[in-house]
C-alpha cells in the first residue's frame, strides 16, 4: 500500500501472490499517475524489501523525478506509518484467521481501505476522515465545526465552564520521524554536548520552514 503521511489517506494498494520488482513498479506507477503526481513533487520512502528496492523500481522512480527514501537496515520504525497501519489492519476484529483466496483477501482489503479513508475519523488530523483530508474539504468542515461549537456555547456556557471550545486543529506538516527524535539522533550523531544540541535545533528549525512533502 501507499500512504500520503500528511493525511492518513491510503492513495494506492494491491494484493498479489508474489512480491515482485516488476509488479511494484507497476503498482507505484499507477499510484502516482491516479494522484496526478508531477515531477520534482514528491518523496517516496519505504522499507528495504527486495521489490522497493529493486532495479525496476529504482529505475522508474528516477524517470518519474520521484525521490527516494529508505528506512535504515533492520530499524522496522524508521518507516512508522506503514507499520502502524498494518498493525490496525491484522488487529482488525473482521481480520479471518486464513483467507480463503486471494479474491477473498482483495475483498477484504477493499472493505478495509474504504472504512479506513472515507469512514473513520482519525485522532491524529483533527478527527476528519482521511478522505476529507486528502482532497481539501476538511478546512470547511472545520468551520461547520467551529459555528456549531460557538452556537453551543452561546446557548449554555456552563457547559463548557465558561471557556469557548475550539474545533481540533488540522495537520500542518507530517514527519517520517517525530521532531522530537531528531534532536537525540543528532546528539547521538554528533557525539553530544552543547554544540550538538544547538545545531541539532537549528537543522530542525530550518526543516520545519520547508518540511519535505512525502507520501
């Protein structure tokens, strides 16, 4: 599967009996073509499986003007928002114990993907669904959001103990690795100190001026 890390959305996925050079090339080349992804726009990362990075992959992604960006050998959190949805789908209550097929197992995965984009709505963008992220309209739902809440507590401030309640805050950017644990890994690199620390700071300050767009 592919993910836009900034909305949650599942833009692409694929269920096959193999794992496959060829087969992940196609498989990320109609991704981007369905998502409109022009040159020069776009960080691909992903583990170090053999298919993600094999030579026709490799190939397509320098012809497509796609960057790459692979998790550190061994270091299965270096790539956290594949991991984590994996996670969710196997923990998944409907997950059957053996699939029947593989129809059987695409069947599930469809059901899955659309509860996942359209239906669900995630904690961690403001509780939209990924969906409504992804292709914009979540600002105006913010703002339904935010008349509803203030004509609520026109009605009965009480309620909310006299404090006006806000609608959660939409993503701004999304990290690959938390910010938090960028200025440890740097003192780590850097052999600690107060030096490191402070150019440890200021690389993430000017990361966070133009955060990478990365799906």
């Amino acid at each position: 599967m592919v993910i836009d890390i900034h909305s949650r959305s599942v833009v692409g996925w694929t269920v096959a009996a193999t794992e496959t050079g060829e087969l992940a090339e196609a498989f990320i080349d109609e991704c981007l073509a369905g998502q409109g992804i022009g040159r020069d726009q776009l960080t691909l990362h992903a583990d170090r499986a053999t298919s993600m990075t094999s030579k026709p992959v490799a190939q397509l992604l320098v012809d497509l003007g796609v960057a790459r960006s692979h998790s550190r050998p061994h270091t299965s959190n270096d790539n956290p928002c594949s991991e984590a949805n994996c996670k969710t789908l196997k923990y998944c209550p409907a997950f059957p114990r053996r699939f029947g097929s593989i129809q059987h197992a695409r069947d599930f995965a469809a059901a899955f993907f659309e509860h996942h984009n359209h239906v669900h709505r995630h904690s961690g963008i403001g509780l939209h669904t990924a969906a409504s992220v992804h292709y914009g309209t979540a600002t105006e739902v913010r703002a339904r959001r935010t008349e509803t809440l203030d004509a609520a507590y026109a009605v009965n401030p009480a309620r909310f103990r006299h404090r006006p309640p806000t609608a959660p805050k939409l993503p701004s950017c999304a990290w690959i690795t938390a910010l938090s644990q960028l200025i440890p890994f740097a003192r780590r690199s850097h052999g600690g100190g107060a030096c490191a620390r402070g150019s440890a700071r200021r690389r993430c300050a000017r990361a966070l001026e133009s955060p990478p767009r990365s799906r």
